[in-house]
C-alpha cells in the first residue's frame, strides 16, 4: 500500500499539503445540461463544504496557507479545485485561472475534480497546455461501476462515458485519480468490490484512488430519502474490510489518495462512526494488517 502522503515525500522532499480551492464552477448535473438536482449524495456546495468560496485566486491560496500556517510551515502545495465540476464552463476562463495558478512557485501540481462528461476537446487541449508547466491530475467521480446504482443516485453519466474519458485522459499524458464510494444504497458487498476490480482492471493502470464511505448529509436527495425511510448503512468493520479487501485487489502501483473521508459535522445525518476519523483509521489499518 502507498499512500499520496508517502508518494509526495519521494517525490518532492517534504511535506506538500493541499490547498482546498474554489474556480467558480456549477455542475451540469445540476443546471439542466445532463440532469437537475445534482448527485443524491451531493451537498449544497458540491461535494467541496471545505473548499475556499469563490474570490480573487490570490486571496484564496493566500487564506488556505495561512489555515494550514497555524499547524506546519510547509512550502509546497498542490491546487486543489474539488467544489462542483472543474472542466466545466468556459474554456479561456479556466485556462487563465489554472495557468495564474500554476506560475505560483509554491504550487507544484494541480488537481481538478471533474465529470467524465465534461472533457470535450477543447478542455482536453487545454488540460494538454497547463499538463506542460506542472503536474495535472484529473480527479473523476466514479463512485460505482453499476449503471444501475449510477441511476439510483441521479449520476447522470454511464460507465461507457467514464471509460472513454479515462482513455483520451491517458492517452494525453494526464494524471487521472478515480473516486470510489462504498456503501451506496441498494449496492451489496459483491458489487462494491466489483467496482474495485473494474477499477483494478483499467489500462494504462490507473494513477490514483480515493475510498469513501457514504456521508448521508442533511439537504441531500439521499437525506431526505434516509430521514423518510433509512436504508441499512455499513458498520465500521464492515467499511473497514472493504478497505483492506481493495488494498489487496488495487495495483501495487496505485497511490490510494485517501481511506476515508470528512462530512461537515453538522450536515451529517448518518453514519455516526464516521465522526470519530482517528478510531475509523485505526480500525481501517487493522484490518489492512490483519491480511498482510
């Protein structure tokens, strides 16, 4: 198993932290183009409540060191755009931005979380563009490989989609980083680690993983769905062996970006577990150890 943490370190020499920002975008899922209403997981500020809100990139990178200033006197950073759909809108306006981004000698890379649906070609010459002043990594949300799943949760993008753009990202030289989350409504142990395997399974082996667990939030399609009827959630130990059970089927060569993930607290309707992040990362790493 290698964690972005350790992949980081060998590669730059330090500690690199990410700086959560905002581009301004909106999702297609949400404005009409692909569908209304956003994901059914998704929250109110598209899966970036800890993001910057929109302002002037200069004051936003500017305010997001100074958070991580109080906690360590790290140099390096990676842009991260993870709010709504970053490929989303026009073209020369993010180029400007992602570009003034880049030039700032303490950025080193630069993550974009994004649909597959929205990488036409001018956002793909693009992407090319800035690939060639630093690291571009393109952050898909995948979440399941069952299109029936995908429906139930108002994705709005099949698997054919998803598999075509992560060959063009690719074929282009691009860093592609693929979400995954586990406990999704109607979706059994077997599926779950089906979207594991077909995610193992992707040539050129994919760069990068992030495993999460569902967050049911308050003002969510899926919240409101969980508060009139509640649908069964996994425990702790079951959440923490698909964990260990993706470890073993993931490509050694696969950086596992993250293990679990933050909900803003007061959003959060279920699972309570997830709250207590220290006691769900032991219990993940158990499990992990239990299988080596």
């Amino acid at each position: 198993m290698r964690m972005l943490s350790e992949a980081l370190l060998a590669r730059y020499g330090e500690k690199v932290y990410k700086l959560s920002l905002s581009a301004g975008c909106t999702c297609p899922n949400r404005d009409g183009t692909a569908g209304e209403g956003g994901c059914a997981f998704c929250s109110a500020g598209g899966s970036g409540d800890f993001a910057a809100k929109p302002a002037p990139i200069e004051a936003q990178i500017a305010e997001a060191r100074a958070r991580i200033a109080r906690k360590t006197d790290a140099k390096k950073f990676i842009a991260y755009f993870q709010s709504f759909t970053n490929t989303y809108g026009d073209p020369a306006r993010l180029e400007a931005l992602y570009r003034q981004t880049l030039e700032r000698p303490e950025i080193v890379a630069l993550s974009l979380g994004t649909r597959p649906d929205c990488l036409g070609p001018e956002i793909m010459d693009m992407l090319c563009r800035l690939n060639t002043i630093k690291p571009v990594w393109i952050e898909l949300g995948l979440q399941t490989a069952h299109d029936e799943t995908a429906a139930r949760i108002n994705r709005c993008y099949t698997l054919e989609v998803f598999a075509d753009a992560y060959r063009r990202l690719k074929a282009a030289g691009l860093t592609v980083i693929v979400h995954l989350i586990f406990g999704l409504p109607g979706e059994s142990r077997a599926d779950m680690l089906d979207t594991v395997r077909y995610v193992a399974g992707l040539t050129p082996a994919v760069d990068g993983v992030k495993l999460q667990m569902l967050h049911v939030l308050k003002g969510t399609a899926l919240g409101a769905q969980y508060e009139a009827e509640p649908f069964p959630l996994l425990s702790l130990e079951e959440y923490a062996e698909l964990i260990a059970e993706s470890v073993r089927i993931l490509p050694e060569s696969t950086v596992l970006h993250r293990l679990t993930g933050d909900a803003p607290g007061p959003l959060l309707l279920a699972p309570e577990w997830t709250r207590n992040k220290k006691r769900v990362l032991n219990t993940i790493h158990q499990a992990i150890g239990s299988r080596q």
